[in-house]
C-alpha cells in the first residue's frame, strides 16, 4: 500500500510508484482500509493514474482527488482481455491531481470477494510554475525566480508546467533499455526469495519502468517487494491484480542512483513462478542533478538552478 511515508521517500522526481491490491468489498459499504487514502504530502504534487480493475456490476469506483468526487460503477469499464475469468483488464483514462488529498476505494452494490485492481501513483515536488497553476503562495526567492523568467505569462499561456512525458523524453537521456524475466522456485511460505539485483554504472542511474507477474492465486498472495537504493519495501505488489500478457503489466518510473533489489513471498508455495520487468539507464546530467538535489547551487550555473526550480526545465 503507498502511504504517506513512502511518498516522502521520493528522492528522485517525478517518480511513478506503482501498487496493487485485491481484497473483499462490502454489501452497502466501502473496503476497509481503503486502497488508497493519502491526506498529509506537502510539498508533494500527486497524481492517480493507470488504474486497473475487474469489471463488475456490483462494484462502484470511488475516488477524491482535492475536492472533486468521483463514482463510477466498474461493469462498463474497460473488459477482459480473452473473455476469460482473469482478473486483468486494460488501463482506463484516469489523471486525478492532488495536493492534498488523494483517495481510491470500491464500494459495494453487493458483496464481492478478492476484487483487484491495479495502479500508480505519480509523485513530483512543486516547481514555480506549478504553484502558480495550483494558487500555493511563493517565497520570495521564488517570487524573484517568477519575475525574472517571467514563469506567470508561460502559465497563463499554458506552456508551463512541462507535462511529466514531455519532461522525461527530453530530459532523461537513455544509454540503455533491457527486459528481463526470471523463473523463481518460491518453494517455502513467507520466506524472501531473491528476483535479481539490478545496478548502476558510473555517471548513469536506474530507472525501474514495467513489471509483470504471474498472478498466482488469492490464496497464494505472491508479493513483488521493490527496494531501490536504501529505501526497503519502497514498493510493495500483490501479483493477483497482474498477469504476464499485454495489459497486466503494471507501468512505473522508480529511479535509483546505486540499486533496485527485487524479491518475492508468498503465503502458499506456489513453486516455480514467472516475473518480467523492464528497465533503462539514465545519464545522469546536471539538470537531473539539479532537480534531484545531489549538487548545491553553488555546484552548477545560476541560469540552470533557477530554470530548474522555476519548472522551465
């Protein structure tokens, strides 16, 4: 589950932390506890998308992102891939942007057993321009930054903030993109199994971008723990709400500057079990180390610091 402690361990924005999560819904109430209920990550932007689900005529969408409400019943919502009873059904458009409260829950038309779903969470610190998009009052300093790059005009024309995909493939020079998929024997109950340890090179970082399991069964609550660099059980998955074909796999962007270590549990011994993932290598250039806060301001040139936390790069 993303709480808000681990929002507060994103080091390296925009990250994407991905989750899952499977469990009973109520006859005439909502999941207890909900599947996500972020109140308290100043000076975080959020951003709910990717969401994954069963369709179900008995179970009701709900989210909050600020004041805005949402619910949905899931029966229309994107369907099966093959018309199988699997429990992965393609991504819907969802972008719920939040700095303050974020929420995601299932409510109940009658009760349902083990409903999963799937999703991620973006997590990005504010810039100057995207206080002045969301009306959050400047420092002075940044009052300075605003006048000077004129951050106010590029708002109001609605060239700034940069969206997170444009920001990333400008920004994110890649020098190498790899798949790899592992056969793993869980062989004994809650015991931590090594995945693989992935690392990165001099002047380079990792970003972990796709994962995708097996699901296994409910019963067997198969977990895939991401840890990257010292932050342990960053992320956390269940692999019932995902699959190994085209749309279970889960999207994300979990940048490390050493090491992204990843490694499975079960609850039931499944045996030999199937995990695929995806990551790239990174230049790790001045602006990333900027915007990451690995220099000082002193370390690169002013034009660069302040174009930075402007939001203009």
């Amino acid at each position: 589950m993303i709480t808000d402690a681990i929002i507060r361990e994103v080091k390296y924005p925009p990250e994407l932390i991905p989750d899952s999560w499977f469990g009973a819904v109520p006859l005439n109430g909502e999941s207890a506890p909900p599947v996500l209920d972020l109140r308290r990550f100043s000076p975080y932007v959020l951003k709910l998308v990717n969401i994954q689900t069963l369709p179900n005529a008995n179970v009701d969408l709900r989210a909050r992102y600020g004041n805005t409400r949402v619910n949905e019943n899931t029966a229309a919502m994107l369907s099966y891939l093959d018309g199988t009873p699997a429990v992965t059904a393609l991504p819907g458009a969802w972008e719920l942007t939040a700095n303050d409260i974020l929420y995601y829950n299932f409510f109940g038309v009658a009760a349902v057993a083990n409903h999963p779903t799937q999703y991620g969470v973006w997590a990005f610190k504010h810039t100057v321009a995207h206080k002045m998009l969301y009306g959050i009052n400047l420092t002075p300093d940044e009052l300075a930054i605003c006048a000077e790059l004129g951050i106010a005009n590029s708002v109001e024309k609605g060239v700034l903030p940069l969206p997170i995909s444009q920001q990333i493939e400008r920004e994110y020079p890649v020098v190498g993109e790899e798949t790899h998929t592992r056969n793993i024997n869980i062989a004994a109950v809650n015991t931590i199994y090594t995945v693989e340890v992935l690392y990165a090179q001099a002047d380079e970082f990792i970003v972990l971008t796709r994962v995708a399991v097996a699901p296994g069964t409910a019963a067997q609550n198969i977990q895939l723990i991401i840890d990257r660099d010292e932050d342990a059980n960053f992320a956390q998955l269940a692999t019932f709400p995902l699959a190994l074909t085209a749309g279970g796999e889960i999207a994300c962007f979990v940048p490390a500057m050493t090491e992204i270590r990843l490694t499975t549990t079960a609850a039931v011994a499944p045996g030999a079990h199937l995990f695929r993932y995806t990551f790239k290598r990174i230049k790790l250039t001045n602006i990333l180390r900027v915007r990451f806060g690995l220099v000082s301001q002193d370390e690169v040139t002013a034009d660069l610091w302040k174009k930075v936390k402007a939001g203009v790069l």
